[in-house]
C-alpha cells in the first residue's frame, strides 16, 4: 500500500505577493479574498486539498510587512508569524523577478529547521523568459530551500509540480479533516470577507484600511440567508466616502458582496448594511479581541 501524506502548508511572504490567489487556484475555488492592495488578508484563513496519496492543508496568512505600525498590523503580523512557525512546511511566496527587504524581513521569520519551498508566482509576467534563471540562482543564495518552484497563480502554470513538491515534504499520516471538508470557516465569516474585498476593490488607497466589516446577524431559512452587517470606518468624513452620493456606493459594493456570497452559500442572500463610526477601532486591544484579531 502507497504511503499517505498529510500535514500543513503555511503560506507566507510580504503583502501583494498572491498568496491568496494562489490558495484559491490550488483549491479550484475562490476562498481568500483578494484584491490589488496589499495586506487584503487579514485572519488566517484553512483551505484544505485532497489528492491522490495525500492531503494538504493549507494556511492563508496576512503578508508580513514594516510599514504600518497599528495595533491591528502588529496583531497581523503575529498571525503571518503563526502561519510560518506552525505549519509542517513554509511556502515562501515571491514575485518573480523582485526581492525587496519586505522580502528578506518575511524570510526571516520563518523558524530555521523548517521546510521551506521557495514559489515563485507570476513568472506568466515575465518576458524574455530567460531572466528568471539569475533571479532564481539569487534567490538560491537566501537560504537552503527544500527546492524553488516557478508558477502563475493567474494562468495555473506549474501548479502541478508545486503541488507535489508540497506533498513530498509532509509528514506521512492520516488526513487532518474529512475528506468533504474544505475549510475550517463559516459562512458568516465569509459574509464579512466578501464585503470586505468589495470595500478594498472599491475605494482609494488608505480608506480600506480604517474599515471594518462587523455581521451583527446571520439568519438561515432554508437557501435564504439574511445577513445584518456593519462597515465601521475610524472617522466621521470617512462615512460619507463609503456611502457615496445618496448611499450609492454603498449600494454598489453591497450588491457586489451579495452576489458572490449567492454563489458561495448556493442560495439567495438578503443582505442589509450600515455604516458605523467606530473611532480608532484599529488601536483598541479590546475590540481588536472580540474580531478575533489580538
């Protein structure tokens, strides 16, 4: 009888590297978030995948990074730091062709002694081709990796081989969660992701950062959930940028947030929102706690 592996893949780097996009093409499915600003991801997030000979339970991780210095991203970093120290093996996430010290920083954090596989993503933007070779043979020089693996989380290319560099380094044993599991989150965590990610991909550059996105209720009756939720922002003149002219961007991005969560959930959504002052919610230990954060 073949052996059976299973264990943990924490996926770690500096933010905007497409850890998340590369979970969700992995999985076949959206289930991270994802949007062109960094530091989207904010909890830590498990998509498990079954294969042939083997299960892999992957841990989406915020991006480790040195510029912010908040409350909630000392906290975030904590959580990208608890992706690299836990898992069975680290998946240093790149970009191809780029290596900053956000890099080198997050690269540091990963505990020595534990496997680490080198992917690095978006090599589809890379043209000629060849400059990847002396990227990688650098990169080689940064630490001892169980071995480097180019791919596109955009295109899908590799992510076979990626896969089975993966497997091969977990430990052999029995499958950490049933077969039929995909994640270790609900629905209602993933209410608030959605219209989280459509507030990100919705306003400019800082705003999405002093929001929040808080489900004060999550109702099931039969395919129809209706979800109560709240958009906290940290000042009074941010309320009317989320709004909008007479509540239409708030319209746009609740619309947005509620067809996707239909196509998760498989059934319609009623989706009412709010948005709230909740001055300096970012710097209280104590709210930063109830969100699962501190």
């Amino acid at each position: 009888m073949s052996e059976f592996r299973s264990g943990s893949v924490g996926l770690v780097g500096r933010p905007n590297t497409g850890k998340s996009s590369l979970l969700n093409r992995m999985l076949g499915q959206k289930l991270a978030i994802v949007s062109p600003r960094a530091q989207t991801t904010r909890h830590l997030l498990t998509g498990v995948l079954n294969l042939p000979g083997g299960q892999i339970a992957f841990l989406d991780a915020p991006g480790f990074q040195t510029r912010h210095r908040s409350l909630l991203n000392r906290s975030l970093n904590r959580r990208a730091a608890e992706a690299a120290r836990d898992a069975d093996v680290a998946a240093f996430v790149v970009e191809a062709l780029r290596y900053s010290a956000e890099d080198r920083a997050a690269l540091a954090r990963i505990p020595a002694g534990r496997p680490v596989v080198a992917v690095v993503n978006m090599i589809d933007k890379v043209r000629p081709a060849e400059r990847l070779l002396p990227y990688l043979q650098r990169l080689a020089g940064e630490r001892p990796f169980a071995a480097l693996v180019p791919v596109s989380a955009a295109t899908g290319r590799n992510l076979p081989e990626l896969l089975r560099v993966l497997l091969a380094q977990l430990p052999e044993g029995p499958p950490l969660y049933p077969p039929d599991q995909l994640t270790d989150r609900d629905e209602r965590f993933f209410a608030a992701e959605l219209l989280r990610e459509k507030i990100f991909r919705e306003l400019g550059e800082e705003l999405p950062y002093h929001c929040e996105v808080v489900v004060e209720r999550f109702r099931e009756e039969g395919r129809l959930r209706r979800i109560d939720a709240t958009l906290w922002v940290e000042r009074e003149a941010h309320r009317p940028i989320v709004l909008g002219a007479g509540g239409g961007r708030l319209k746009r991005i609740a619309s947005a947030a509620r067809r996707d969560m239909e196509r998760m959930f498989g059934g319609k959504v009623y989706l009412q929102t709010w948005v709230k002052v909740k001055a300096r919610w970012s710097e209280n230990e104590r709210l930063l706690r109830e969100l699962g954060y501190a």
